[in-house]
C-alpha cells in the first residue's frame, strides 16, 4: 500500500474523502506538543508549495492554505484571529507595512 513520504498534519476531512474515493487512510489524531510540532511543519510545507508554484491560481491557493495554517497555529498558542489582526495592524502602523517594496541591502555603522 502507498504511503505518504513522512507522516504529515492534513485538513480534517482528508481521510473521509480518501474513504470516498475508494482509499484507506492510515492516520491517527494527536495534540498538545505533537500537534504544535506537526503544525510548524505544516507551515513550512505550504510556504514551499507555494514557492514551487508558478500558475496564479495555484499561488492563490497555496496562500490560502498557508494562512489557514497559521491561523490554526496562533489558536494553538491561545492567540484569537481577532487579536491576530490587531498586533499586525499595531505592527504596521509602528514599523510599516511591505508595500513599498523596500528590500534592505546593507546597514553601515554612522
């Protein structure tokens, strides 16, 4: 039987949906500290998706995932979407956004 290249944190609905298509998944469900684990590797992997994309479609849908994995992530560490958007609202209105394109080369000492 296949099996996927590590074990990996997947949607909630993912085994129902392989039952339907005729598959059986092997998962198990975990939590506290594993979970966290599993949820930081989640990160990681849909921000590499979304790298390796090149269709727009496709990076809009990478994006989507990754944010659904980092609000599922700040929830893990008790902090609400609410409470989310408000520290980056005082982010950017303290230090600024990244429309401006401004990418840093070199800092040198006055």
């Amino acid at each position: 039987m296949p099996r996927v290249a590590r074990p990996k944190l997947v949607r909630d609905k993912i085994p129902e949906l392989l039952m339907r298509a005729g598959r059986r998944p092997i998962f198990r469900r975990v939590k506290g500290d594993e979970l966290q684990a599993y949820a930081d590797q989640k990160i990681l992997e849909e921000a590499r998706d979304f790298a390796r994309s090149s269709q727009i479609e496709d990076k809009i849908e990478e994006l989507i995932d990754l944010l659904e994995i980092v609000y599922f992530r700040l929830r893990l560490e008790g902090v609400s979407a609410q409470e989310a958007h408000d520290r980056m609202a005082r982010k950017r209105r303290e230090r600024g956004g990244f429309e401006g394109g401004v990418v840093l080369e070199s800092v040198q000492a006055l």
